[in-house]
C-alpha cells in the first residue's frame, strides 16, 4: 500500500511510471508529460468511483477512444484500486470527464 503522507505528485510519478517506457512518437518529454497528464484524470475518475467503462463512455461521448487509450484507462483504474485504494485525494480542479475527453483527443499513437 501508498504511504498517504508523501506529496500527491510524488504519488501521482509512482502511478504511472509502469507507462514512461512506452515510447509514444512524439518524444520522451512530451510522452511523460502526456502520460503524467492521463494518469491524473484517470486518478481522479477512480478516486470518485468511476469504472473503466465510466470514463471510456464519458470520454467516447466527445472522442473515439482508441484501443490502446482503452487498455491504458484499464490498466491505470486496476492500478489505482489494487495500489492506490487508500489514497482519496484528488489532483485536478477540473472535470474528469472533460479533461479525460480532451486527452484522449490528443494521445500519441504508439509505436
């Protein structure tokens, strides 16, 4: 389990580092900027009780959500309920599902 006393962001670089690796296209600092970026809305989502279906169906609503951005929701909300479960804070001020929507809008595509 997450200690809940270290900084969010350092939370936040933990939750998704499994995804640094990837190598989306478009560069290394934009793709962990990106990737840090995704996770944080799919952070909030789940930390509010959203499912991996939720978020797919809320961000589908104003996007085509790609597979792989899919797999990736999936992957980080199972991440966050097995690992993160006792941490309920949140990281954004903004909506889940517009931010989510508008990041999925713009996903690299992967390599």
């Amino acid at each position: 389990m997450v200690q809940i006393d270290r900084p969010l962001s350092e939370v936040l670089v933990d939750f998704a580092s499994p995804f640094f690796p990837l190598g989306w296209r478009q560069g290394p600092a934009s793709s962990v900027q990106w990737i840090l970026d995704f996770a944080a809305v799919i952070w909030d989502a789940a930390t509010a009780g959203a499912s991996t279906e939720d978020i797919v169906a809320q961000i589908g609503e104003d996007a085509h959500v790609p597979a792989e951005v899919e797999a990736m929701i999936g992957a980080l909300v199972r991440r966050k309920q097995l690992l993160f479960a006792s941490d309920n804070r949140f990281l954004s001020v903004t909506t889940p599902a517009a931010t989510a929507s508008a990041t999925a809008a713009t996903a690299p595509v992967v390599v």
